[in-house]
C-alpha cells in the first residue's frame, strides 16, 4: 500500500512538471496553429490564441469524458481517427469517453498536445488522482502478466532438462521429458498434457497483455494457478519431486504476486 501511494505521488509530480513545460512551450510554438479552428466556441481555438480554452464556465466543470468528446468533436473527428492519431485503438477512445477509464500518462500527453490543453483545464485533482491510480494499477497489472507468462513458458524447459527420473533395469536414471519414455503410457500422457497446457497458458498471458476482456481478466491467473497446483500435484505423487519443486517455487512466486498486489 505505501509503494503504490508513493509511486501514484510520484506520477502526480512528474505529470505537473511536464504539463507546465508544455504550457511554456506551447506559449512560445504552439505545436498546431491557433487559425485551424474559426470562431470563439467554448472548446475551440480563438483566432490567435496560443491554446484551447473552454470559455464557458459551464465547460470548466464537465467531466474529463465530456471535455475529450467536445475536444474531439471540435477538430471534426471520429472516434478512429483521434484512436490514429494517439497510437490508440478505437475501442479506448470509446471507453475513455464513456467515462469507463482514464487514458495513461503518455495518451494524456498525447492529448494535451494535439489539442495544446493544459493538465488543469484537461483534469480535475480529483481525475488526476484517479488518472494516476490507473496508470499505477495498470503498471502493476502487465508487470504480474509478465512475470506469470515468462513463468509458465520456462516450463518447456521441461522437454530438455534431465529432471525426471526413470527406471532402467535396477538404476534410476535422470531424463528429460522428451526422453522419458519407459514409463507407462498413462503417466507419460497426463504429464505431456499438463506442461503443454501450461506453456500455452504463459503464451496466451504475455500475447494478452492488453485484452481487456472481462472473462479473460477475471480467469487467467485462476487458471495458471489451477495448472501449477494439478502440475505439482501429479509430479509428487508419481514420484517425480525434482519436477514437482520446479512448479511449486514457479506457483509461490506467482501467489506472492498475487497476495502482495491483486
């Protein structure tokens, strides 16, 4: 809880900082003309203005959704060609109008400098805050995606790593999974199924990173978690603990992860 206050603090300060260089900036280049945009409409360029102004004082309290879809509105563009000119997909434009999140610190730069705004007229304190938990929690969020999908892609490893161990004649010897042969077919099968399952659980996270699919978010750490402890499970009781620690420390690392951010 302390690092994620000081980390939301810190963002805070560094967001400021670079809003009042831009606002200093734009004063002395404004990165696009002020005669784009004719007439004195709340939300539109004055005819040598060095930045949009919202006129109206009625504007200055709209909400960060609705100052954006007038700002856009105001240039006469769509949802996807604002989406293009910000690195965005259409569907975030859509959702940051609808008032179902906040754009990251590098859109709202984004943002501010194609419609040369300041951080104040753009947010409020109290947006600014949520702006920022965001942005932290989204941080944290694809920092927890890596780590389980890196995770769960080194258990390939299993298919050369000479963890399994195999009876020939009266030695036990130490084999990889490819070459773990000798055993019965009903316990070769399951542990193929298991390690394959999780390694395209780990490709499935890292390619994911950005899905904001509500079943996909609310089951791929249940479910990477679900195939550690089945994994870990079937190694330990089929005598293969070598493999079983394996999975256990990947799965602990994971929990902590989750105990300590989720």
């Amino acid at each position: 809880m302390f690092y994620t206050e000081m980390l939301q603090q810190t963002v805070i300060y560094k967001m400021r900082r670079e809003y009042s260089l831009q606002k200093r900036i734009f004063k002395q280049d404004p990165p696009y003309p002020a005669d784009e945009q004719q007439g004195a409409s709340p939300g539109t360029l004055e005819p040598g203005a060095d930045k949009l102004t919202f006129g109206e004082e009625g504007m200055a309290k709209l909400e960060f959704n609705e100052k954006l879809q007038k700002l856009r509105k105001s240039k006469n563009l769509t949802q996807e060609q604002l989406a293009e000119i910000l690195s965005v997909s259409r569907t975030a434009i859509s959702k940051w109008e609808s008032g179902r999140g906040y754009p990251s610190i590098d859109s709202l730069k984004e943002i501010s400098k194609f419609f040369t705004i300041s951080l104040d007229d753009l947010l409020s304190s109290e947006e600014i805050l949520n702006a920022a938990q965001e942005d932290t929690d989204r941080k944290i969020h694809h920092f927890i995606d890596l780590t389980f999908g890196l995770l769960d892609c080194s258990v390939a490893s299993f298919f050369f790593l000479p963890i399994f161990g195999q009876n020939v004649g009266n030695v036990i010897e130490s084999v990889s999974l490819l070459s773990f042969t000798k055993a019965e077919s009903y316990i070769i099968i399951p542990y193929m199924v298991i390690v394959i399952g999780i390694i395209l659980c780990g490709v499935l996270t890292l390619a994911l990173q950005n899905c904001t699919t509500p079943l996909w978010i609310a089951t791929k750490s249940k479910l990477s978690l679900g195939l550690s402890v089945l994994a870990t499970l079937s190694f330990m009781l089929s005598l293969q603990p070598y493999a079983g620690m394996f999975i256990l420390i990947f799965m602990s690392i994971k929990a902590l992860l989750l105990i300590k951010w989720a």
